[in-house]
C-alpha cells in the first residue's frame, strides 16, 4: 500500500518533527509511517487525515481526496468542538442557530 505522507506533509510545507509533535509521537515513529516501514492503528490514521484535511482513502492511496473541502480554520473549529463538554456544546450549537437566523440576503450577498 502507497501512502502519500510524504506528499500530503510536503503540501502543508511541515517538518516530520511539527507532525509528531501534532501526534504526540517521536519523530522517529512519524518517519517510520512515512516510509512505510511501520502500520499505523485506526486512531493514528484518522488523526492524520484530520491534519492534512483529507480522506484515510485518499491518504491510503485511493482517489477520494477531500469529502469536505473544509479550511483549515473550520477543521480547527470542528476540533475544538469535539473538545467541548455537552454544555459547551449546546451553546455553540444555539449561537450558531442564532447567528443563521441573523442572517439576511444582503447580509449573505456580502459574506459570499
């Protein structure tokens, strides 16, 4: 199986060490993922994905790139929700709800 580490860290302009560090895993690890020499659990695969913001398909070598298409900015959203208890959560959710209802077609127009 080809895996595109090598190709999908190069994109994001980061160092095997910056990646590890995002892993919490030695350097030495990440490089043996890279190189194939070394299998990675489910976990680690899609903490990886999450990363360079694609599908463990595509990382893994298949054609499906990106389901989501998602900036890094709302990738970084998406984590820091999942981080957040239900009370956390739900008040998100409500000002996001909010904030939508707020929002008029001229208000869209100069968003957009």
């Amino acid at each position: 199986m080809k895996l595109r580490l090598l190709e999908l860290r190069k994109a994001k302009k980061m160092t095997q060490d910056e990646v590890a560090l995002r892993m919490k895993i030695s350097r030495q690890a990440y490089a043996l993922y890279e190189s194939n020499q070394r299998h990675m659990n489910y976990d680690s695969l899609r903490a990886l994905a999450e990363l360079f913001s694609v599908s463990i398909d595509y990382m893994l070598g298949g054609d499906n790139k990106n389901t989501e298409n998602l900036t890094d900015e709302e990738l970084r959203l998406v984590r820091d929700f999942r981080e957040l208890d239900e009370r956390g959560r739900l008040g998100v959710k409500a000002l996001v709800e909010f904030e939508r209802s707020q929002v008029t077609p001229e208000r869209k127009k100069a968003v957009g």
